[in-house]
C-alpha cells in the first residue's frame, strides 16, 4: 500500500515536471523571438548610422 502511494507520488511528479519542460520550451521559443527582434533592431541601427555618416559627410562638403 504504501509502495502504491510513493508510485502515485512519482507520477504526479513526473507530469509536473513535464509541464515545467514545455514551459521551459515555451520561454526558450519567447527568448529565440527576442533575439531575432534585437538583430533586426541592430541592423536597423547600423543603416542609421550609415545615413549619419552620409549626411555629416555632406555637410562637410
């Protein structure tokens, strides 16, 4: 009897454990997203800058 408890114990554990993983995987994708937005922010950042250099460059002139 007492083994059956620990077993059901177990178990529960188990499917919690199994919900955190998919949670896990669900910040992971979240993380992934965001690393994506900061690369296209980024690269939006670098063709500023290259249109600064332009414009200072035409002001120099």
């Amino acid at each position: 009897m007492s083994i059956d408890g620990l077993t059901i114990k177990v178990n529960g554990l188990s499917s919690k454990v199994e919900r955190l993983t998919t949670k896990v995987d669900g910040l992971s994708s979240k993380v992934v997203r965001l690393t994506i937005k900061v690369d296209g922010i980024s690269s939006k950042v670098e063709r500023l800058s290259s249109k600064v250099e332009r414009l200072s460059s035409k002001v120099e002139r």
